[in-house]
C-alpha cells in the first residue's frame, strides 16, 4: 500500500498558507473491501481552474470546498469521499494590555489559534499569555510579517494609543484577511478613516474595517469588552463565509504526516444522523499499541471502532461501520446522543 505521508504534508503547507483544499478518497462501494483506498488531494486553485473537470470527482471535490462539508458519492461501482480542509481559525490580536488578556483566553477556548503582539516586553511574553500559541515582543511596524497573516487570519488592534491602532491598521489592509476590527471611540474611528482615505486607501477596504470593533452590548469592563470583540468575530466567522467553517484537528494532520514504522489505523466520520458527539471529518489514529490520536465520539462509539481498526491493522484494506446511539443503546451506555454515524476505518501506511 502506497504511503499518504507526502499527501499530508503538501496538505499541511497548504493550510499553512492560508489555502484550502479538498482530499478525495476513491474505494470500492462496499461495507467491507480488501482494497486499499486511494487518495487525491486537490488545491483550492486546482478545484477553481477553468479547466477542472465536470465527472463525479470534479462535482464532490467543488461542492465540498464551497460548502465546507464532507461530500460522499458513489458512481460505477466506486465510492468517493471529498473531505474539505480549510486553514485553521486564527486571531491576531495586536496590542497586549488589558482587553488583551481575556480576549486571548476566551477566543483559545473557542477553537482560535491566537497570536499576541505588543513592543513591551512585560506585555509580550508567554508567562502573560499562556492561552497564545505565538507571542512576539517587536515594535508595531516591524511586527505584521512575523505573523503569517492570511485570508484565515481575524485581525484585532486594540493597542495602547490610536497612533499605534492607526499604524497598524495602515499595515494590515494591505493584506487578506478574514476580518480586521479595530478599538477606538466613533470620533477617532470617523477622522481616521477619513485620514486613511485622504492619504489613498482605497474605500472598499476602509469600508471592512469592523471599526469601532465588537458588537454593542455595552460593554464596560476588559472582560466584557473581549466578549464584544469575540462575539463579533465568530459571527464573521460563521455568517459572513458562503461555507460552513469545518473544524480542523491539527495534532491529527500532523501525526498523518510524520514517517514511523509501521501501519495503523485511520477513523473518519463519513456520515451522521442525529444526534452525535463529532461531525463527519472528525478522525481518530489508531496505533497497534492502543494508542490513540483525534477522537470521533468516544465512549461505546469509539470501543467497537477499535476492535476493527485492530483487524484492519492486520489484514490491510477498509471497512466501514454503522455506530448506533439511538434509544436503547444510547440509555444503556449512559450517553446523551440520540443519532447514528457511519465511518470508514482503513489502514494507514505512514
């Protein structure tokens, strides 16, 4: 069976730079198939290209990347499963004084990978930050490159002075991004952007500035005002794409694509009904030791999924699996899920 290390690698780079693409996975229609899958990895710009084809892989890999969910169709005989892969949810909150601290908590917990930046060293540093995943200590115009920002990244400037805010803001709309919001009161908004405009910048970008930033609850306190920020952030988040937003288990894309020896076993909800504890793309590694990486659900649904991932380690190939949570089985286990779920459990050749 051919290794899908490289795949995941070329997947990871591409995530990293700010992209999405779309894995397709092709097996023979059946509950259990000695054949092992094939994967394709197919680029936003691939998926995009005039030239793209129009066959039932084209059409599964296209609706999966505008839609944001995982898309399964059978043709001829053969399954196909088109699993999008959009970059992680980044906040960049630039500034680290008082809002600074509970917003980088409160939007961790949500599921961002937060990055902190600030030109004091005793606002910018991770003893002040341990919910950050990056933390640079840089001055405000030197700081915007060492931040990767990209169409995934949420952009917040809630500096110490409007000065450094508008020095910021002058940087980031240069770039893409996925939402930039900017603190200050409606008169300094009002006479910066009319500044930013005399100066040049271009009015449809001024006009996307979520200025002044968060959403009006009145909020008072730093705590209260991180809510505000958040709030407005996961709304542009979810609202303001065409696409569902799928969540991304980046430890498991990562373990996918480090080389070990030997096989394992890789878990992927294809398809859900009810309700259940993970959406389809949630994954799950299963190593011959016991060992896990990623969850799809845990519980019951995860312990009859191990004991085929064990036999598929062996053996090789595919199987998929219909996993009960409704009624009876669901009240015997103690589980407050109500749905059913179907997965594909292959062997993983790293």
């Amino acid at each position: 069976m051919k290794s899908n290390t490289g795949l995941y690698k070329t997947l990871l780079e591409e995530l990293g730079g700010g992209r999405r693409a779309v894995v397709l996975t092709e097996l023979k229609d059946g509950s259990d198939n000695p054949e092992a899958p094939a994967k394709t990895m197919f680029t936003e710009a691939e998926i995009e290209a005039p030239e793209a084809g129009i066959d039932a892989r084209a059409g599964l890999t296209r609706a999966a990347l505008e839609s944001g969910l995982l898309q399964v169709g059978i043709e001829d005989g053969r399954m196909f499963i088109a699993e999008p892969y959009f970059p992680e949810s980044r906040l960049i909150v630039l500034g680290g004084g008082h809002i600074a601290l509970p917003l980088v908590e409160f939007a961790s917990k949500c599921g961002f990978s937060v990055s902190v930046a600030d030109d004091r060293p005793t606002f910018a540093n991770e003893q002040r930050f341990p919910w950050a995943k990056k933390v640079v200590c840089e001055s405000f115009s030197r700081c915007i490159p060492l931040l990767n920002i990209n169409a995934s990244a949420f952009v917040v400037i809630i500096t110490r002075g409007h000065r450094h805010d508008i020095d910021c803001l002058k940087q980031v709309l240069g770039l893409e991004t996925a939402y930039t919001g900017m603190i200050g009161s409606r008169r300094r908004v009002r006479a910066a952007m009319e500044q930013l405009s005399a100066e040049g910048y271009p009015k449809e970008k001024l006009d996307e500035v979520r200025a002044p930033i968060g959403l009006d609850i009145g909020a008072q306190t730093p705590e209260e005002i991180a809510i505000s920020i958040l709030s407005e952030v996961i709304k542009y988040k979810r609202q303001h794409t065409k696409s569902v937003w799928p969540e991304l288990d980046c430890d498991v894309l990562c373990r996918l694509a480090q080389e070990r020896d030997g096989p394992a076993a890789l878990v992927t909800i294809i398809e859900t009904k009810g309700s259940v504890p993970r959406d389809t793309g949630a994954k799950m590694i299963v190593w011959p030791d016991g060992r896990t990486e990623g969850s799809v659900g845990g519980g019951c649904s995860e312990s009859s999924i191990m004991r085929t991932a064990y036999d598929i380690i062996k053996r090789g190939g595919c199987k998929i699996e219909m996993i009960d949570m409704t009624g009876d089985v669901a009240e015997d286990e103690g589980m407050v899920c109500g749905g059913t779920m179907k997965v594909l459990i292959e062997q993983y050749i790293p």
